[in-house]
C-alpha cells in the first residue's frame, strides 16, 4: 500500500521510521543515508536483496537491529551484544565537520566512538585516538597495475584526510591496501604488486603522517630486495613523524623451534603461493601514541599468536585482515573480542569491502565450479576493549573510516580485576609445548578402563 503523507493511521513503514529516528543518536544523521530500506518491505523489493553484501537491506546488523528494534529492546540486545564498558554502553563520539563533509562527499561511511577507563588517583588519563580504513579496489582488476595502485592511493587520500581532521593519533588501513587480494588466482603477475619498505605506498603514507602528526600501519606485499627479492606480507609501522619505525611480517615462528604455519592454506586463500611465513618476531612498537602490534589477518585464529604480542607487552593489536562472509564472518567478531578480553588489550579490526572479479577463472579444488572471484569481503571493521565491550561495525559494503577514543589505562584495570596474566601458569604451558613439540611426544589421555572391555 503506497504511503501518504496525511494517512491518519500510521502504516508499518511509518512505524518502523520513527523507531529509526527515535534510535538516530545510535547512527548519526550523516550516516543514514544509506539505510532507509524497512525489514518487512524487503523482500517485495528484489532490488535491495542483492545489493553488494547488504544484511537484508542494511549496512550492519546494529543498524539493522536498531532499524527494527523499539528504543528499549534495542538497548537491552545492544548491552547484551557489545557489552558495557565502565557501566555504560559504549558512547558514539561527535567528530569535527571537516571530517564529516570529507565522509558525505566522498561517501564513505564514518562513525566514532569512546572506551573510557576508571579514574586513577596516580595516573591521568592516557587516551589515544585510534582510526581504522575499509576500502574497496578503486579500478577493475584489468586496468594497468600502476593506475590501479594510484587509484587506491587516491582514493584513500580524503579518508585519511578525514582520520588527519578529526586529530586520529593511530591509524591502521587493511591488509594490503595497495592491490587487489589476488592471492586467490596462483597468478604470478600479481607480484609485480610488491614493493620495497620504503617504496611508494610507504613514502605516501609517510608524508600523510607527517602532516597529521599520525602513526600509520600500512599493510602491503613486500619484496625484500636484499634477500634475494623475497615477498612477503607485511605491515610497515610509520612513526608520527613520516618515519620508519619497523616493520612485522605475517605471521611468525614461537619459540622451541616449531613453525606454526600462519599463512592460510583455506578456501581459495592460496597466500603460500606467494610468501613465506614471516621471519620478525611478535613485535611490539611503543610509539608516541602506545604501545602497539599487528596481527595479520590469519594470525587472529591462533590464541597463542595473541598472546605473544600480549606478553611483549602491547596496548593496541591491529589485525588488518581480508576475509570473505562465507568462510569467516560468524568468527569474525569473537575472536578479536576473545582476544582482547584474554590479553588485556584493545584489539582493532579491519576488513576490505566488495567483490574483486579477477580476469581469468579458477577453481577452490573442492570439485566446485570454477569462479573469478573470492566472494564479498565484508568489512565490518571494529574495536574491541580488554572489558569485553566493543563497537558497532562499520558498513558490510561501503568504504569506511571508524574512529575510537580509548583510554588505555584500562588494560591495567582489566589486569588487576580479573588478574589473567597472574593466574595463567605459564611454566605449565612451556613445558607442555616443549613436549608436544617432541616426535615422541604423548598425548596426556586417561581412558575409562571399562571403555575396550
Ligand atoms: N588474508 C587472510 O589471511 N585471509 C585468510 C582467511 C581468514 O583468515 O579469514
């Protein structure tokens, strides 16, 4: 039934968008825009189902939710969904307009948000405001690489602008932001990708940083010129002031000499094709802003990865990713909250957006048919606080700027109220590693003697 504007009886559709306004402050007015679609009109509206990885018509499953929910229930799933830190939900943060007007015109989604910490008596307040970038390619994967590579230099530029007008301190963009994710294809022209450390994307980053005064993680396909041209995939930490503070590759051996092999071998993640198991450690980088490290991607799947970047002593784990819905998404927001609330330090999570179709088709040896593309990577990047709250997620589809202030103080808090570093037995840990890692090593298996009779 069509809606009319002077209908006495408000219909479902009117219904549904005062619960959107009344629910507005969740949002923000300037990221509505892309969300008017109402629950029951969806699916008699065939256009908005296949809308390039939309849940039921909208960006997220908070938007959704908030969409579809009165104000009360809402709130009650929204604590029982991201949790509560120091009490309270976690707040949406006003940003400056210049960072607004650059998300409104260039269309990328923008949300803020803030962690606090209890008051201290000895301590102030040690808060650092953290961004995270979301992007889709910017050119087909046919265009010539170069244009391709330029374009998504481009394209990020008024998104970091963004990050630069609302006073982000860190910033982390996704795993290998500078090309397509053509890890999928076996194709060896894709190398041609990779770049030296200090190549082009990283002397553009670092001349943003320079003029931000912003640490930048940058996640690119590096070639390691010295060591026989060498490819790996790694993240170069640029210090706030243009310069090169280290780098980590993904993802690392532990110690007692046994390789967990971190580059996935899953899906159509054929990543082994093209590099090697990082050879740097689980480092940490204190910076100007905190202490930070970068868990890439396929690394997130593995506890004891976190941990040890946890025992280095990190504040802040990144974990730039590129992952698609079908394998990964229902994991998705568990383990970088698990990870946080097991370590006692923030964890920020990035995904790319959209489908990149690359030109020559190949199979996932899964007796399948044969496919171009990896499927939707989803976004949904967000932040995890040690307490166990989290952020709502940014679009599953649109490029993407989420910001958060976070008072890092609330890693100690965390330490000390539930004491996890203290009670965990680590000496039983290495000495149980130490014998797993033996060729003879034995399972600790009691078996029920009745069990064989
Ligand atoms: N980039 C990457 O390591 N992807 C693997 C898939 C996943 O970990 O979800």
């Amino acid at each position: 039934m069509p809606v009319h504007e002077s209908s006495p009886v408000p219909t479902h559709r009117e219904k549904r968008r005062k619960k959107m306004e009344r629910n507005d402050d969740e949002i923000g007015t300037e990221n509505r825009k892309a969300e008017t679609p109402i629950v029951e009109d969806i699916e008699q509206d065939s256009s908005l189902t296949p809308n390039g990885g939309s849940i039921a018509g909208f960006e997220s499953l908070h938007r959704l939710l908030c969409a579809s929910l009165s104000p009360q229930v809402f709130q009650e799933v929204k604590r029982l969904l991201l949790g509560l830190n120091c009490g309270r939900a976690v707040e949406p943060i006003n940003l400056p307009d210049p960072a607004k007007a650059l998300s409104a015109k260039h269309d990328f989604d923008l949300q803020a948000f803030c962690f606090h910490a209890d008051k201290e008596v000895l301590r102030g307040p040690q808060t650092v405001r953290v961004g995270l970038i979301q992007n889709s390619i910017a050119l087909p994967t046919t265009a010539p690489f170069l244009d391709q590579k330029r374009a998504i230099f481009e394209k990020l530029r008024p998104i970091i602008d963004a990050a630069g007008a609302a006073g982000v301190n860190i910033l982390c963009l996704q795993e290998a932001w500078t090309m397509p994710f053509a890890f999928c294809t076996r194709e060896k022209r894709w190398c041609e990708f990779a770049e030296p450390v200090d190549g082009e994307s990283t002397q553009f980053i670092q001349d943003l940083a320079r003029k931000y005064n912003m640490v930048i993680i940058s996640s690119i396909l590096e070639r390691d010129v010295k060591h026989g041209e060498t490819l790996w995939n790694t993240a170069v930490i640029i210090g706030n002031r243009g310069n090169i503070i280290g780098k980590h590759r993904k993802v690392d051996t532990i110690p007692y000499g046994f390789i967990f092999n971190h580059i996935p071998r899953v899906g159509d993640f054929n990543e082994s094709t093209y590099y090697m198991e990082g050879n740097t450690g689980h480092p940490v980088f204190e910076t100007a802003y905190g202490k930070i490290a970068v868990n890439i991607c396929y690394g997130r799947h593995h506890p004891l990865n976190w941990l040890a970047f946890g025992l280095n002593g990190a504040e802040i784990v990144f974990n730039p990713s590129a992952t698609v819905g079908e394998l990964s998404e229902p994991m998705w927001p568990i383990e970088a909250r698990n990870a946080a609330i097991a370590n006692s330090y923030f964890v920020a999570s990035i995904n790319r957006v959209g489908t990149e179709i690359f030109p020559n088709p190949f199979t996932s040896g899964d007796g399948k048919p044969q496919h171009a593309d990896f499927g939707h990577f989803y976004g949904s990047s967000h932040f995890s606080a040690p307490d166990s709250s989290c952020t709502p997620s940014l679009s599953r589809y649109r490029d993407g700027l989420i910001i958060s202030d976070m008072d890092l103080n609330l890693c100690r808090q965390l330490k000390d109220k539930w004491g996890f570093r203290m009670t965990a037995r680590y000496e039983l840990y290495a000495d149980m590693l130490s014998r797993y890692v033996q060729p003879d090593f034995e399972p600790q298996v009691i078996a029920d003697p009745l069990l064989h009779k």
